[in-house]
C-alpha cells in the first residue's frame, strides 16, 4: 500500500477551506493509502504564537481531525514536536539547501516583497523542515493546495540530491492537488483564499462557528451583477466559490447544480449552500464536544507518536550513517 502524509498548522481556528480543501480528502483517502497525519505545531512558532492559544488550538485540530472522520485504526496521527527526529533532519535538509531555493519559497517572497519585518530566521528555513517531515516516512504521495506544490517540489529536489550525494535514502513524493475544492476562498474577497488569519470574519466560515453564524455569512457572501448561475472562476469568483462549498458537502457534479439553478437566483443559491454548511456544521460539532469530553484525542495522539517515533527514528539512523555521524 502506497504512503501518504500531510499536516495542518495549529494557528487560529481551523476553517471550512481547511476542511474541504484538506481534512476531507484525507478522510476519503485513508482507505486506499497508509496515511500519516500530524499536527504542525513546529512550523506554527515561525512567528510568534501565544502559549495558552497554541494548546487550544493544537488540542482541537487532534479533535477536529477525529470529528471529520479519521480513523485512528487507519490513519498514524500525531504531533511533530513530540516526534523529535522532525527537527534532527529539518536541520540536516537545511544544510542541503540553498539559500536561492529558500529566498522562492512563497511565505518568505511574500512578506519580504511587502517590507514586512521581524521576519524570523524559521520563517525563511521552515521548507526545510517541511521537506524532513515529508521525507522521514518515505510518503508516496503529499495532499496539497494548489499554493503549496513548490514545497513537495522543493522536497523532491533536496530528496534527489541528497541521494545523489549519498546513494539511495529518501522516497521522491508526489504532490497531490484534489480536483474539486483543492482551494476555497473568503466569502468577502473571492479573489484571495479563505484563511484562518482572515481579517474580515464575515470572510471565514470557521469550524467551530455557530451553525446559525456560519449561514449569515452565507448569505452575506460577495457575488457579482451578472445575475447568471454559472462556474465562470474568473468572471463571477464568488458564484464559483459557492459552488464549490455546495459541491464538497452534498457530493454533486458542480455542472449538476449549475443546471438545477438555470433561471434562479442568487438569493436560493445563498440559502442552499448556508443550509449545507448548518447542517453539515451541526454534526460535526457534536461530534467534537463528544471527542472533547471523552478524552480520546490524548490517547490517540499518544499512540500515533509511538508508531511515528519508530518510523522516524529508523530514517534517520540511516540519514546519520550516511552522512558520516556514525562513528562506531
């Protein structure tokens, strides 16, 4: 059986966007491949994060993670500073990487093309770890957003020459772009990704919104004046984005939809769509008040280190033998 990983970073509230466009998907691929899935928690402190928002955050992205529907049985779900091979060969990866690849990379292209400041050394050198996370489980496949293919792009590049340098080590991933919902966007500005550091809340819809609210903002979505139903991503962005919401809770081709609303308008689309973001909201989160109170996240997480340690640990005794760190 094939291997796949990814991970989700514990800053904020995780959103519908993170659901549709990653947690789903891993859900429906943990039958056909052996998945890993862990909490990023090291990529979170690139900047500054506050303590006692962290653990929260970190304790409902396990939660969160069980009520969409992984299975502990088959899915290894665990958290990344717990597992401390990540850092052993995040660093090793950052000393086989070069300063021109990381000076690319989105995040820190971004905020330097903006004058930002501040900006952390761990900001500029997180690929690296990204690519250690990657590479320590020898994953087949990684499951990205379309922004995100350069860092499994970056991860090929430093597996290849490592193994180029040092004979045959890591695994060479693929990234994994879903078809349907691989990207959604704010509900107040469809040309930029629904994100958990939106600054406008009526532009997220968060996991843990009250149903209720997350339907306002539904219906307060941004569309446009063409007064047409169609998926045109570039002319009408915010008709596209909720057909794709639609689309990725009830299961219907988007041309499906399309065609039910010829003639219709935007209003009973709006109201379709808050509906299945209610309903869907209002199950999951009993789900997750029930994981909550049980206490099941600690033992699952406590499980999914152990079998992650282990594999881990076997990676990267080869990588030290390699690369000289073995002596005896």
């Amino acid at each position: 059986m094939k291997r796949m990983l990814s991970g989700i970073k514990p800053t904020g509230r995780l959103t519908l966007g993170n659901y549709i466009g990653a947690i789903r998907n891993f859900v429906a691929y943990q039958d056909d491949y052996e998945m890993f899935v862990f909490i990023a928690n090291m990529h979170a402190i690139t900047v500054a994060q506050d303590k006692a928002e962290l653990k929260k955050n970190t304790r409902d992205v396990i939660a969160l993670y069980l009520a969409c529907g992984l299975d502990p049985e088959k899915t290894t779900i665990f958290l990344q500073s717990d597992v401390h091979e990540h850092a052993e060969l995040g660093w090793i990866m950052t000393c086989n990487s070069y300063m021109g690849e990381l000076q690319r990379m989105t995040q820190y292209k971004d905020k330097t093309a903006k004058g930002e400041t501040g900006i952390t050394a761990g900001l500029f050198t997180y690929p690296s770890l990204m690519a250690a996370d990657i590479l320590l489980y020898d994953a087949d496949y990684v499951p990205v957003g379309v922004d995100q293919k350069q860092h499994v792009e970056l991860t090929r590049n430093l597996a290849e020459r490592f193994n180029n340098r040092y004979g045959d080590t890591f695994t060479i991933p693929e990234p994994l772009v879903a078809k349907v919902g691989a990207k959604i966007y704010s509900l107040q500005d469809p040309t930029k990704k629904m994100s958990k550091s939106e600054d406008n809340p009526k532009g997220t819809i968060d996991l843990l919104d009250e149903p209720a609210v997350a339907r306002k903002k539904i219906m307060s979505a941004v569309t446009d004046s063409l007064g047409i139903i169609q998926y045109e991503p570039e002319k009408q962005p915010g008709i596209a984005n909720l057909l794709t919401i639609l689309s990725s809770l009830n299961g219907e081709e988007i041309d499906h939809i399309v065609a039910r609303y010829e003639g219709k308008g935007y209003g009973e689309l709006k109201k379709e769509v808050g509906q299945a973001v209610f309903d869907f909201l209002t199950e999951l989160q009993i789900k997750y008040h029930e994981i909550i109170k049980s206490g099941a996240a600690e033992k699952v997480i406590k499980e999914g280190n152990e079998k992650a340690s282990y594999f881990a640990h076997k990676k990267l005794m080869k990588v030290k033998k390699k690369i000289g760190f073995q002596i005896f």
